[in-house]
C-alpha cells in the first residue's frame, strides 16, 4: 500500500504556447513615428500692388454667368443647387420662390442660411428639388444653400457650421414592421 498517486505533469511545451497566446494579446502600444518633411524653400517674388489684389475676385466666389453648385438633402428630398452672385430672383423648379413656397414659414427656412449669414443680397440661385414634401424640399434647399455658401470663406464657413446648417438632418421616417400598425405601434391589447 505503498504506491503513490502521481498527478499528471502539464507539457512545458503547452505552457509556452499559452504565454505565447497571452503575449500576443497584450501587445504594448505602437509608438508613433513622426516624419521630419523639410519645408520647401519659397524664393520670394514681387509684392502685389494694390490693383492686383483688388482684381482677383474672392476665393470660391463664383465670376459673373458661373455659378457655384451644391446639393442638398432632408429625409427624401433632393435639391440640385446653382447660386449666382449678383442680384435676380431666386428660383425653385422654375417657378419664383415666393410662389413655390407659399407660405411664410417655409421661405425663411429654406433662405435661412442667407439670413444668418447676411448675404441674401449678394447672390441668387436657381434650385431643382425632388422627393419628399414641401417641408423637407425647404430643408434641403437650406442644406444646398448652406453648402454653396461655405466654400466662399472659412469665417462663412464658421458661422454656418455653429448655427448646424452644414450638417445633413438625417432622421427620416422608420419603416413599418409587420405585426404592427405602424413603425413600433402594436395593436391595441384586448383582455377579453
């Protein structure tokens, strides 16, 4: 009654693999790798009189007959955007702004990234909205206005951007689900 009950020794070689695996995983961080460039060398060249500067129109302004173009979007509809500088009426599927969108309300959302901008004076647009009603082609007119309006400056830019007019309202209507009346509305429960 002498024997001894030996318990099986694990393989070294199943530990090694196990600290393998464990060190794979714990991986310390990647350290970044910055890259000098050397900067190019710019030869300075004549300075700009007065009269150059005046003459070169704005940056991203477009010149007289081009236009600058953007689209814009909210839920289904889609409006095709052509901004003009200089003043003319204001045009929605060829019809005058005033006319496509009769009421109030759906004017000053739909000009209102002129509005905060104050540039309703300087330019026009042409626009081509398609989809969706008559509320949601004035939010994607904004949008495509808002989005021409920016590539004028970064301080337009700035301004549109703060009062949320450059991002795209994607909420749009959820789909019915079968078993349901409408997107979550269950029937309505019975007890007897």
């Amino acid at each position: 009654m002498s024997e001894e009950i030996t318990k099986p020794v694990k393989k070294p070689v199943a530990r090694k693999a196990a600290t393998k695996t464990a060190e794979a995983h714990a991986v310390a961080p990647r350290k970044r790798v910055v890259k000098h460039v050397e900067e190019p060398v710019v030869e300075q060249t004549e300075v700009l009189s007065e009269q150059t500067v005046q003459a070169k129109p704005q940056t991203g302004a477009p010149q007289q007959g081009r236009y600058l173009f953007s689209t814009g979007r909210r839920k289904t509809a889609v409006a095709n955007i052509r901004m003009f500088t200089g003043k003319g009426e204001s045009v929605v599927n060829k019809k005058p702004i005033n006319e496509y969108f009769s009421h109030q309300f759906l004017r000053d959302d739909a000009l209102f990234a002129f509005k905060v901008t104050g540039m309703g004076n300087q330019y026009y647009f042409t626009a081509t909205v398609n989809g969706g009603g008559i509320k949601a082609q004035a939010g994607a007119v904004r949008h495509g206005l808002a989005q021409s309006l920016a590539t004028l400056s970064d301080e337009v830019k700035r301004v549109l951007k703060k009062n949320g007019l450059l991002t795209r309202d994607d909420r749009k209507k959820e789909r019915k689900k079968p078993g349901l009346k409408r997107a979550r509305r269950a029937p309505q429960w019975a007890k007897r």
